[in-house]
C-alpha cells in the first residue's frame, strides 16, 4: 500500500512560519479580457385588466400557462389559480383567452386593450417588448 502526503498551501505557509522562514507570495499573473457582454432580463411583467360587466365565471387565461384571472368577486372563489400577472419571455407572443359560461357573441363579448383581437373570437394575442398591460372589458349579450 502507498501513501500519499498532501501539501496544501495553507499546510505549506504553516510549517514556512513555525520554521522562521518566510512563505514564498505566489506570483501575480495579468489577465487579459478581450470583451465583456451584458445580458439584461429575458423576462417582462404582464399583468392583466379586468373589468366591465363581469360575472364570477368569466375569467382571461393565458398560453403559456400562468393566468388565471377574473373579476372583483374571483378572488374570493375557491379556484386554484387567481394569478392576475405573469413574468413572460420577452419578444415572445402571449395568448390570451378570454371565457365564461354560454355562448361568446351570443351571451357575452369582451374588448381588448393592449392585445391584438384574433380573429374577431374571444382571443388576443401580445408580443411584450417590456412590461405590458392589458385590459379584457367583458359584456352582456351581442357586440
């Protein structure tokens, strides 16, 4: 069997001063960098809006997944998740979906603000260059 002695420098400068002799310092080497790159946050703050003649079942969800959220009287429901912001990538396009019990256009409608409409549907959709805002204004009854 081998044995191995292991000298650290902290061992090393310990007998150097019990011994009277002074540590060698080790030698300073310069560094050079060519460049340096700052990276800001890939992230932005979405937060949503919402308002008008809201019922308790009307909600905006987002894709991707992270918002839930509906009006004044939501928050006191016993629903999982009542997220009304989100962190979203940035330059990224963000769906919104606005829902609730009956037929969209028939029963209720809602209008976007700071969100694209798509397709005259109860969607929007967002690309978020910095923190956003949007507001999704529910109604009763047809357009």
């Amino acid at each position: 069997m081998r044995r191995r002695t292991v000298l650290t420098a902290a061992i090393a400068a310990a007998l150097c001063l019990a011994s009277g002799a002074a540590p060698a310092a080790p030698e300073a080497q310069p560094t050079d960098v060519d460049s340096v790159t700052v990276f800001a946050s890939t992230d932005v703050r979405l937060t949503i809006a919402i308002g008008g003649n809201v019922t308790p079942d009307q909600v905006v969800t987002s894709a991707p997944v992270g918002i839930r959220c509906g009006g004044a009287l939501f928050q006191y429901m016993n629903i999982e998740n009542r997220q009304c912001w989100l962190w979203v990538r940035r330059n990224q396009a963000v769906m919104l979906t606005a829902q609730g019990k009956g037929e969209f256009g028939r029963d209720w409608t809602v209008a976007w603000n700071g969100c694209e409409p798509v397709a005259g549907g109860p969607a929007c959709r967002l690309t978020p260059a910095g923190e956003s805002v949007v507001a999704a204004v529910f109604s009763s009854g047809t357009r």
